[in-house]
C-alpha cells in the first residue's frame, strides 16, 4: 500500500506541476558544456522528481536506498538530495527544452521549471577584405550577432557581416570585429592596410646573358632590384640588369636583393658560373672536330682500299 500511495503521490506531483509549475527565464548553455539546474527550496526533502519534456530524468525519495536516473542522462547527471539541485553534462541540442521538479517537504508540493536552450559557442572570428576593399568577418556557431568598432563607425549602424568599405587613404586604421550569441563570443581585429597588402617576392634566380651581363629575375608585386658586389654602387646598381662581367673578375660574387612592402629576397651569383658555358662549347667543338677527323679518316682508308681492290681485280684480267 505504502509503494502503491507513494506512486500516486509522484503522478499527483507532475500532474500538479504540469498545471501550477512556475516557469523561469531561459538557460542558455554551450554545447558539450554543463549546467545546474537550481530548486531553490528550503527544508528536509521527502520525494523529488525532474522532469525532460515530460519525461522522468532523475528521481528520489527518502525511503529510497539509490538515486535512479532515467534513458539518455544515465551516467551524466547528478542529483543534490539535500537541495534539489541537478547537474548534468555533455550537453547536446536534444538536451533542450522544458526542465521540471517536483518536491515534496514536509507533505508541501513545490514545482519548479527552468527552460534550457543549448547552443554551439562561437568559433574563431576571421576577417578577410573583399575585391571592392569592403572588409567581411566569419564565424560559426548558432545564432551569431556581428557589431565592428573603428575610426567613423557607429556601431549601431555597423552590424552584420559586412563591414566598413575602406580606402588606400585610410589604410593606418584598424578595424575590429565581435561576434556573439548567448554563450560566448569572439573578436579580431584587422588592420587596413592588409587590404592593399601586395604579392610576396618569391625565390629570386640570377642568369647570365649572352652578353655576359646579369640578369635577376623573381615574382611579386612592386618589386624593386638592387645589386652589391664588387666596384658597384647600391644607390646606382638598381634594376633588374646587373653588371656586365668579364673573365678577369670571375673569381667576384654579386648578389641581388628584391623587395617589396611584404617581402624580400635575396640571391648570389659567382661570375664563374658565368664562363662555364664557355669552356663546354670549347669542348664540344674539340669533340666534333675529332668526330669529323675521324669520320674522314675511315672514309680515307676505305677509298683506298677500294682502289687497291679494283687494282688487283685488273691487274688479274690483264694476266689471263
């Protein structure tokens, strides 16, 4: 009878609480977060029950040995028996919606509701300046609020992903980005002048002309040559051409230096490297004049053994 009364009193609980419960602000949670759901009661509790949407999620009473929890907040959820308070973890989007209590103190029926709203918190703010110089910020997350704060912006007017359109005139300004929701929030800021930022230099590569002149050469916006070596003048040597080299300074190196507002890059170039083509086509042109002798050669003796050939071959008919 005890267990039977005890089940009715439970089911009058939630019916109570489903008809009476007094309802409280929304909680909002970060996903995969935790939250402790507050009964705010004062005495010896006798019987509790939290509800999900209606369904049993923890339950207690003081003739019980055990606290039981119910379905999905099995092993992740904790019950104060002494204040009625529940803490549960891992937070996920189902985790959402109308929380319940019911408790009973010394006969009296209390109900309690808490609404929680999980959310995903936001990720890192990035802004990026679109091809019409107009700055654009990205986030993810749920429910994302954007504001930018800098030089001319009113923020009340400044809302929303697209942001302020600059110019080259304005480029020392530095602009910031927030992005909120109910759970957390994230800033960055931009400087505008990373909006006109140019290409960075790549590898610069050094070659030697037929004339024996340097050349460099290297990819990138704005890009300005200078050149230092021997006898030459930084302030002068500037350009992609180089010095024109000779056989007398071929033990010299030079190096070009290329630079823009990002970048640089620099190369050496030993001027014997310069000469090296020389000496191979000396060498080849001795090979093919050795091929060619050669060649001339073996056609020399093959002609005169032909002759000597035709020679006896005549030499026989006029005998016979």
């Amino acid at each position: 009878m005890t267990e039977r009364f005890a089940k009715m009193r439970t089911i009058f609980c939630i019916i109570f609480t489903l008809l009476y419960g007094a309802s409280s602000k929304t909680i909002n949670v970060a996903t995969n977060g935790k939250v402790t759901l507050q009964s705010h009661v004062e005495g010896e509790i006798e019987n509790i029950v939290w509800m999900h949407d209606g369904d049993k999620m923890v339950d207690w009473d003081n003739k019980a040995v055990n606290i039981r929890e119910y379905f999905k907040f099995k092993g992740r959820i904790k019950l104060d028996v002494k204040t009625g308070d529940v803490t549960f973890i891992r937070l996920t989007k189902d985790d959402s919606g109308l929380y319940e209590a019911v408790v009973i103190i010394q006969g009296r029926i209390i109900s309690i509701k808490h609404r929680v709203k999980v959310t995903d918190p936001v990720t890192e703010a990035k802004v990026t300046c679109l091809s019409n110089a107009t700055l654009h910020c990205e986030a993810e997350g749920d429910s994302l609020d954007y504001s930018w704060f800098g030089p001319g912006l009113q923020t009340a007017e400044m809302r929303g992903q697209t942001g302020p359109q600059i110019s080259k005139e304005n480029q020392d300004s530095v602009y910031t980005c927030v992005v909120n929701n109910p759970v957390s929030h994230s800033s960055v800021t931009y400087h505008a002048s990373g909006c006109f930022a140019s290409d960075p230099v790549t590898e610069a590569k050094v070659i030697c002309l037929s004339n024996a002149t340097l050349h460099c050469e290297a990819e990138g916006d704005s890009l300005d040559y200078s050149w230092s070596g021997p006898g030459l003048q930084t302030a002068e040597m500037r350009g992609q051409t180089g010095p024109q080299i000779s056989k007398e300074n071929q033990d010299s190196v030079y190096t070009c230096v290329v630079n823009n507002t990002v970048s640089h890059s620099s190369v050496t170039y030993h001027v014997r490297d310069c000469f090296a083509s020389d000496a191979g086509d000396h060498q080849l042109i001795l090979r093919v004049v050795s091929a060619v002798i050669g060649v001339i050669g073996v056609i020399c003796i093959g002609a005169a053994g032909l002759v000597y050939y035709c020679y006896k071959i005549n030499s026989r008919v006029i005998y016979i």
